[in-house]
C-alpha cells in the first residue's frame, strides 16, 4: 500500500535533480517536499505538479519509470 507515495517522492527526487528542468522549477520541486509543517510545501506541489505534467510530461515518465526501478531494487 506504501508503494505509491514512495514511487511519487522518488519520482520527485529524481526531477529535482533532473538537468533538463529550469533551476527555479526544480527549486520548487525541492521546497515542495520538504517536511514543512503546514500546507505550504503541498501548495507548491500543487502549483507546479500541472506545470511540470503540461511541459515536461516526457522527463516526468522517465522520473516514473525510474522511481520504479529503485523500488524494485529496494525490495520494494
């Protein structure tokens, strides 16, 4: 049952460090999942989760495929 919000944070993971992406909308990315008490850090997400799924669609299948892969390795 854990599976998926674990393949979503590695996912978000690997786009924050993705080089294809614009510093700014990966350091939101980054800001997005720190742990922030609050709905600050789930706003962002928010905000640039359309963004990155409308313009970056192809580096967010990769992230995906790849979050799987690392759960797999994990044991997962």
């Amino acid at each position: 049952m854990l599976r998926a919000p674990r393949r979503v944070i590695e996912a978000v993971k690997i786009l924050a460090r993705d080089g294809r992406i614009p510093k700014p909308l990966r350091g939101l990315v980054a800001f997005g999942v720190l742990p922030i008490p609050g709905p600050v850090d789930e706003v962002v997400l928010l905000i640039v989760g359309p963004i990155l799924w409308a313009f970056y669609r192809d580096r967010f299948r990769e992230a995906w495929s790849q979050a799987a892969d690392v759960g797999r390795a994990d044991g997962s």
